[in-house]
C-alpha cells in the first residue's frame, strides 16, 4: 500500500530495490523469458527487438528508459534507438555476445552462437533434435541421425523451432567434429541384411528428390519445407535397414541432396541453427554415398553461412577442409567454386593478396573445365556465378580497401550479362550487390536507384536471404540519411522488411 502522501508511483521499499537497477538488469524470474513480448523478440531473431522487448516488460517496477538500458549496454541512447528500430542491424557475434552477457539471457534462449555464453538452461529437452555433429560416422549411425532429426523438425511448429533450438556450433566445436568425414567409414556390410533398394525403387527416389530440389531456391518455409523433410525421413528410415549395395550408396547421396536443400531452406528462413544441422547431415550422407566431392560442397555451403554470421576463420577452416578431403577427386568447376569460397574469407579478414591469389587460382580452375566432365549438381556454378561470386567478394574487400570497388563493379555487372533471366534470386542479389558497390563508391543517388529497381523483385520473392542483403544496404546508406532519396528508400527496404 502506497501512503497518501507518497507522490510516487512506487512504495519506499519498491523505490530502494529499484536503485540496483541503475547500475545493471535486474534480477528476473525464469519466466521473465517465457513472457509473449519475450517470444515474440526471440522469434524474429532480432537483438534489437529483443533489447525492446526487455524494456517494455511488464515483469519492471518501473519502467526502463533507452538512456538506464544504453549504461547498461555501455552504448549510447541514439545508438539503442537505432538497434530496436531496426535502423542499424546487431550483426555482429561480438555484439550480440556481449548484449546476452549484460542482460544475463540464458544459453537456451540464444540463435547466435552455441560456445559464446555458458547456458543458464535447465535440463535438456528430450523433444530437441539430435546432436549431428556428435554421432557416430557409421552408416546406421547416418541413417538414424537424418532420421531423427528429420522427425523432430516435424513435429514442432515454426515458433518453437525458432525459440527453442540449440543455437549454431562455432570454432572448435564445429570444425574438430567435421575433420573425421576424412576417415573411411565403417564397411555397410557389418550393419544390415535386410532386403536390398531395387533400381525401380532408386529411380522413384531420384524423380522425388528432383522435383524437391527445384523448391529450394525459392525462399520460405511452408508446405516445401516441410515436404523435403518428410521424403528425407522415409529415405532415412529406408536406409536404416537397407544392406550394402551400390544402389544403397546411390540412395545415401539422393538423402545428401535432400539434406542440403533442406539446409538452403532453413538457412534462408534466418534458422541458422536448423541450417547446420541438415548440412552436416548432407555431408555425412555424401560420406556413406561415397561422394566426397558433394561433401566438400555441403562444407562450402556451410562456410558460406559462418560468413553470414560474421565468422570468416571458421569458413575458412571448413574451406581448407573440404579442399584438403577433394584434393584427389575435385573437378575444376569444384576447385575454383571451393577457391572462390577461401577468397570470401580473405575478403571479409581483409587480406588483400591472399584474396586476389584465391580469386586467380579460382579463375585458372575454372579454365579447365571440359564439357560434360563436370556433375550435375556442379551446373548452378556456371560463368555468371563466379563473376557475380568474385564481384560480390570484391565489394566486401572495399570496406578494407575502396581501391577494389571499381573491380567489384565490373564483375558484377559482368554477372549481369550472363546471368540466365530465370535466375531471379541471384539477379537480385547481383543488383543489391551492385547498388552495395555503388554505395562504397560514394554514389548514393545511383545505390537508391538500383535498389527501388529491385524491390519489387525482392518483395515477391519472400526471400529470407534477400531481405537481409537489402538490411546491409540500409545499414550501409545510413552515412547518407540526410539526403530524402536515401530516406526513402531505407524506409521502403524497412516496408520489405515487415511485409
């Protein structure tokens, strides 16, 4: 009870306990986290929305202002208005490492990173997929990984997916546990006698997996998603009673296939940690489908999302490891593909003759390719690709060094050129990537244009990884807010953004 005399909102003893509260968070209950405003933030992935999320909970006794969180954070008030409204992206591990630690969220809560922060969770959840990165690499093993792991993803919905998976493995954690798909497996023979897959039932899987695939460029989660999912199970559990055989080989590489589109699809619906899995899962599939070269290309994939999240050493390792497991069986087309992969990661470390020597052994690889010596799955890395690969990586390099922005344009308009019509999304991010050289050129006017060009695109794709591209570019152009074009294009990307 309040005295009547007491003008403040808060009794004496509520207004002293409060004080702490001036020099740190408070301490929260568990359920703080379980609050809807709470999910809601953890759900769309964002640090921003969840610093806002944080200040506006009902759990406070009093309310907490941008200014008391901002000393908290050790930023400034503009810089945590910019964060929760989006304007200015928290994209870095660092970053969002250090925001968890200050606010004490618990591990389990976190999308970012497995090994940064210590998890305050309680015991496991015995609904959470497996751990693919620690199961054993034997064909049964493999079979009943995707098998598991499949049906988990299944049987929870889109929200608890994004609230309640492990966060994505990094740095030792991650790559130690990969160097063993450098090992011959276990012989198939030791580990089944059931009926063999006929050719009749490979090739029904072949034209499933086929049809699946064309799904994976196309952004979203939905209905293909989980249609993927579903065929990757009853593939896997096929397998786990199939014995040795090379049609049972050819039908662990169709699950290697299914895997990594499930891989894209995740990724690009910002479920990074979902993403991890089904690579991994993919290349121990390639394994046991004795396909190691398809196996380096799951660990590309997988490097490309550590430079996603702003990890170039641990995509640099996963390079170097799929270069080191192919350095016999790689194809030209998957030399310079996994080249153009190690000068990424130069580009974003900033090492500028590591980078162009990667770009130009890229080049020379590519060179070397004979027509119909190549496998199909190889075809989407085609001449527009490594132009608009190598462009794209030079405009990362320009933010170490401006003098690389003119090269960046030329590939990348090059990539323009060649790029077949129905690529849309790689279009896309050919002209994003474009607009983004433009911006480092100090052209904003020319940047904004190219941008509202391909807007409309964007909006139609409901391309996860587009947005975020579109998100660089605003964060990006925020050094020209004052002009009105620039103003009116972030808001327009911000209207994408919430679409």
């Amino acid at each position: 009870m309040i005295a009547a005399d007491n003008t403040d909102r808060l009794c004496h003893r509520c207004r002293r306990n409060s004080r702490t509260e001036l020099y740190g968070p408070p301490e929260v209950p568990a359920d703080f986290w379980d609050h809807e405003v709470m999910v809601a933030a953890f759900a769309d992935r964002d640090m921003g929305a969840v610093l806002a999320a944080y200040r506006r909970h009902p759990h406070h006794v009093s309310r907490v202002t941008q200014d008391r969180m901002a000393s908290w954070l050790g930023i400034s008030q503009a810089q945590l208005s910019r964060y929760e409204t989006g304007d200015n992206p928290i994209d870095r591990i660092e970053k969002l490492r250090q925001f968890a630690r200050a606010l004490r969220i618990p591990g389990d809560r976190l999308w970012f990173d497995r090994v940064g922060i210590p998890s305050q969770a309680g015991p496991a959840d015995h609904g959470a997929p497996p751990d693919v990165l620690a199961a054993a690499w034997d064909a049964s093993s493999i079979a009943r990984s995707v098998e598991e792991t499949a049906r988990s993803d299944l049987a929870i919905s889109r929200r608890a997916a994004l609230t309640g998976a492990a966060a994505v493995a990094m740095g030792p954690a991650l790559v130690e546990p990969l160097q063993r798909w450098l090992h011959p497996l276990q012989p198939l023979t030791r580990w089944s006698s059931s009926a063999a897959i006929s050719e009749e039932e490979l090739a029904a899987l072949q034209r499933v997996a086929d049809g699946l695939r064309g799904w994976g460029g196309r952004g979203g989660y939905g209905l293909a998603r989980k249609a993927v999912l579903g065929q990757l199970e009853e593939l896997a559990e096929r397998l786990s009673r199939a014995p040795a055989g090379p049609t049972t080989e050819r039908a662990f590489f169709i699950g290697a296939e299914l895997s990594k589109v499930a891989a894209s699809m995740s990724w690009d619906a910002g479920m990074h940690d979902a993403a991890q899995r089904y690579y991994v899962l993919g290349i121990r599939m390639a394994k046991a489908g004795r396909n190691d070269p398809f196996a380096a290309l799951c660990l590309a994939a997988m490097a490309r999302q550590m430079f996603d999240l702003g990890r170039p050493e641990d995509g640099l390792e996963l390079v170097q490891l799929g270069q080191y497991g192919t350095r016999r069986s790689a194809t030209p087309t998957l030399e310079a593909l996994l080249r153009t992969r190690e000068a990424w990661a130069y580009a974003q470390m900033g090492r500028v003759r590591e980078f162009h020597r990667a770009v130009g052994q890229a080049q020379d690889s590519f060179a070397q390719r004979r027509p119909g010596a190549e496998p199909w799955w190889l075809d989407s890395f085609d001449e527009a690709e490594l132009e608009g690969v190598i462009g794209a990586r030079m405009r990362d390099l320009a933010g170490h060094d401006p003098r690389q922005a003119p090269q960046a344009e030329q590939h990348i308009r090059r990539a323009l050129t060649l790029r077949d019509p129905s690529r849309v999304r790689n279009r896309a991010f050919d002209v994003i990537g474009l607009a983004r050289t433009r911006m480092v050129a100090d052209e904003p006017e020319e940047a904004c244009a190219l941008i509202n060009q391909v807007l409309p695109t964007a909006a139609g794709l409901a391309s996860g990884r587009v947005v975020r591209k579109l998100h660089d570019f605003a964060k990006e152009a925020e050094r020209h807010r004052d002009l009105p074009v620039v103003r009116e294009t972030r808001e327009a990307i911000r209207g994408v953004r919430t679409a």
